[in-house]
C-alpha cells in the first residue's frame, strides 16, 4: 500500500504547559509531558487501551486490497530529503532544517500524506544524555578512526530524537520438506609421516533421505519499514522489548519527530518472509536430526497474516567527514549502539608502518641470537 498525497493539510496535536504557554515534551523514561522553560509536569493518562496488553493486529490481506477502516488511516505532513528518501514529519512552522538521517540541509514538502495510522509506540527509555554516553563509548572504542570523530565523541552536539516505522507481522506456517540426514561415524586410518607410521579416525557422513513437515506461529516479525537507514543495521539494534508498547498516543511523541514509512506493507511483508524462512530452516534442520542436514526443498504456506504499524524510538547522530555522511544510531530503550564510522588513511599506514618496522626488528633480534 503506497502513500498518496491528499489536498487537505493534517491536523497537528499541540500540548500547551497549562502555566506558561510553551510546548510540553514527552519525559523519557517517564509516563508524563514536562515543560522545558517552567518545569511543569503533566501525566499521560492511561487509557482502557492501555491496560489492555493485547494490541489488536489489522488483517494483511484486506490492507493489501484497500479495504482498512477509516480510523486505521491518518494523514500528516513530511518532509522529504531528496539526498537520502527519509521522509520526517515536521512543525508546520518549520521551513528548513537539517535531515537527521544524513545531515543534509532539507526544505520541507508542503503536502499532506496518507497512510496506515500507527497501532503502538515503544516510547523513549533512555534520556539525550545517557544515549550520549553510549554513543560517546561506543565512538572511543573505534580503531583507527579520524581525530576528528574522537573530537566528536567528546562534544556534546546535540542528538536527535526519533520514531522510526516498523511492520510487525504475525502469520501462522504450515512447511513441507524433502532433505538427508546426515549421521556421523568414523574410519580407522593407517598414515606415515616423516617415516612414522600410525593410525587416525577419519569422520565421514552417511546420508538417507529425510521427508517431513514443520509448523510454527510467528508473532510479531519486525521489518523497518524505511529505507533511510541500513538494514544491517537496524537488524543490530534488535532485540526491542515489545512488552512495553503502548497503544498509539500522539503524546508520547510530544517534542520528538517520527519518519514516515516508504517501505510499503506488500515490500515489507516480503522481507518479513525472508525472516520467517530463516527461521523455518532452523526447524526444518531440526526436524531433520543427525550430526549434518541437507534440504533439497521447502514449501510453505501461511495463513492467519496480519501486522501492526509501530513507531520504535532511537536517537540518532549524522556526521560528516570528507563530504560524506556517517549515522550513529542508539536504541532508546536498551542503548544498543550501531553505525557507519570513516577510517583514517594515516592512522592505518602508521600502523603498517609499525607492524613492519617490529617484524624486521624481530628477524634481525633473532638472527643475532
């Protein structure tokens, strides 16, 4: 399902500090809004929603045919970086700024987009600065990296706060497969060596075929549902603790940006499948037995297919070095660090330079020995 632009702007939630006037932002960490001039509090209720722990999951199939109810649409404006895709909802007082997934200055799209209203929110565990602080470890523990992001890990530049859009598939699997099972046994071998003769144990494999079938219930397959970020990546932040997903509340997103999803349902539950056969051929091997496995074939069909749209938070921080862009990214909820880093020509060649210099040093040494 693709998003369309409509001609009607999107609503905009606004959380006015009830003392002074200004914008309330969510507390990380924290079920409440805080204001960031006055220090007022407000508490974000909970619903019956809420205390209900079983998310209601939208059936696949009629999504995939347009037949969603109204209340599981919204629309909302976005900005869209024509460096990197990412498309980021913005103020509508805003003009310009800068992309928080590349760094690239980005001038906002005055368009409205509809799409799939998320179901729940993984809100912020972790604070600004305790990502910081992850951030920065994980920066200091980089080899051969420039000075220059060494300097970077020290700053305090700020970090951005950001929703990023994952499907969450659940299907039902039913798997038929043809294979061998491979048992293990071993030869006695008689060998020489050096004018000796003895003997060793070979290992060798006896195989016969192997037919069967497995089954398995697959709850909430993630799939980054942008490609504004490596998937690689994204895949390293995992495991999210999704016991802590609350019913979609604009107010948890208060002072924090969320990304809109550009990976449509049908691309995203095509990569939900690669995930789920992964895991099929765990079971299949399993199911196999013996020392070695060989699948030959592996039909599967699925039934039950539903998803969720979920918004997972992590704070985020693009850096530049020679033209080009490098994202660091933070789990917000566990603090799990991943990214691209630059290598610094210098810092590697006087390495080699090094390695070479302690190498000759050690043949010349042992020489004179």
């Amino acid at each position: 399902m693709s998003q369309t632009e409509a001609a009607a702007p999107a609503d905009r939630h606004q959380f006015p500090c009830a003392q002074c006037g200004a914008q309330l932002r969510f507390t990380p960490g924290q079920r409440r809004l805080t204001c960031q001039y006055c220090g007022h509090e407000q508490e974000i209720p909970a619903s019956d929603e809420d205390r209900n722990t079983a998310l209601t999951a939208l059936d696949l199939h009629e999504a995939l045919a347009n037949h969603l109810p109204p209340e599981a649409m919204e629309e909302t404006r976005v900005l869209n970086c024509t460096n990197c895709g990412a498309q980021v909802e913005f103020d509508p007082n805003t003009h310009a700024l800068q992309c928080p997934f590349c760094a690239s200055p980005v001038v906002t799209d005055t368009g409205t987009h509809r799409h799939i209203k998320p179901a729940a929110v993984l809100p912020f565990r972790l604070t600004e600065k305790e990502a910081h602080e992850a951030m920065n470890r994980w920066l200091k523990s980089l080899w051969f990296a420039p000075n220059g992001l060494k300097r970077y890990a020290r700053s305090d530049r700020q970090l951005d706060g950001l929703y990023v859009p994952y499907w969450a598939f659940d299907a039902f699997t039913r798997s038929r497969y043809t294979g061998e099972r491979g048992d293990a046994y071993y030869e006695t071998r008689t060998v020489t060596r050096n004018g000796k003769t003895s003997t060793e144990q070979v290992r060798k494999i006896r195989w016969r075929p192997a037919r069967g079938n497995v089954q398995r219930q697959f709850h909430d397959v993630l799939v980054m549902a942008a490609q504004s970020l490596p998937r690689k990546f994204t895949r390293a932040l995992e495991p999210w603790m999704l016991g802590d997903l609350s019913p979609y509340n604009p107010q948890f997103l208060a002072g924090f940006r969320a990304e809109g999803y550009t990976v449509d349902l049908p691309d995203g539950f095509r990569i939900a499948q690669e995930r789920m056969e992964e895991v099929i051929r765990q079971d299949v091997r399993r199911d196999i037995g013996g020392d070695e496995q060989r699948i030959h074939s592996l039909s599967t069909d699925h039934s039950d297919e539903k998803f969720k749209h979920l918004l997972l938070p992590i704070w985020m921080a693009a850096y530049r070095y020679q033209n080009k862009s490098y994202r660091f990214i933070v789990n917000a909820q566990t603090g799990k660090v991943q990214g691209e880093r630059p290598w610094s020509k210098w810092k590697i060649a006087g390495a080699v330079l090094l390695a070479a210099v302690l190498a000759i040093l050690f043949v010349y040494f042992g020489d004179f020995r």
